[in-house]
C-alpha cells in the first residue's frame, strides 16, 4: 500500500511488532483467518443450541484476535454487535421469540470484511514470495 510515497504495511503494527517480516505477517494472518472463520461457525452453532454464555465469551474472544491483527476498529463493531444481538436473543428465548439470526448479520458482515481483507493480503504477499 502507498502511503506519502512510500509502501505502508497493510498491517502495520503486526507488521512492525514481528520486525517488517513480511513472511511473518502472511503466517499470522493465514493462522489468524483460519481460526476466526472456525470460531465464528462456533459462535454460530453455539447460538443456534441456545449457549448465551459461551457464544459472548466466543464473541470477546474472536474480537481481541481481530485487535491482535490491528483491526481495532471492526473489533470494535463485531463486538458490540454481537453482544447486543446475543443478549437480544437471550431475552428472545426466554420469551419465546427469536432474532439473533437478523440481529447477528452485520457483526458477522463486519467479521467477513477483516477475514476477506486479511485474505487478500495473505493472497497479495504470496504472490511476492
């Protein structure tokens, strides 16, 4: 990415943290799509069996991964909208009603875009190597 004329890293503090190594970058973010694609199936299942509890804690987990890559602002958003669509559902199922399902979509849209950017990176720098 071109940034002042100069190529900025499309992940710069990972990128510093593990010292501009570009290799580095592409194995945490392969680690980093892979398992966040797992835990949000998990969440997904766990909410579908009615498992509040653990889907938050899912949630909050897969949103410090997404803070881990330096993707602080959809963290931001996927957490908050899947905590207020858990905590909806939660009430939804105790009264009967469900709408997690319509409540969850733009935490898991917010979630998709990062795995999608994170891809392309992946993609990008293989295509360097």
């Amino acid at each position: 990415m071109q940034f002042g004329g100069q190529d900025q890293p499309a992940y710069p503090a990972l990128s510093a943290l593990l010292g501009d190594d570009e290799s580095k970058v592409g194995m945490i973010l392969r680690v980093f799509h892979q398992s966040a694609w797992k835990d949000l199936e998990r969440l997904e299942r766990l909410a579908s069996e009615g498992q509040w509890h653990r889907a938050l804690n899912l949630a909050n987990r897969i949103a410090i991964g997404c803070r881990q890559i330096g993707e602080n602002e959809a963290a931001d958003v996927f957490a908050s909208h899947a905590a207020m669509a858990i905590e909806s559902a939660h009430a939804d199922a105790l009264a009967g009603a469900g709408t997690f399902a319509q409540l969850f979509q733009m935490a898991r849209r917010v979630l998709v875009e990062v795995l999608d950017r994170v891809a392309a990176h992946v993609a990008l720098a293989d295509a360097d190597a």
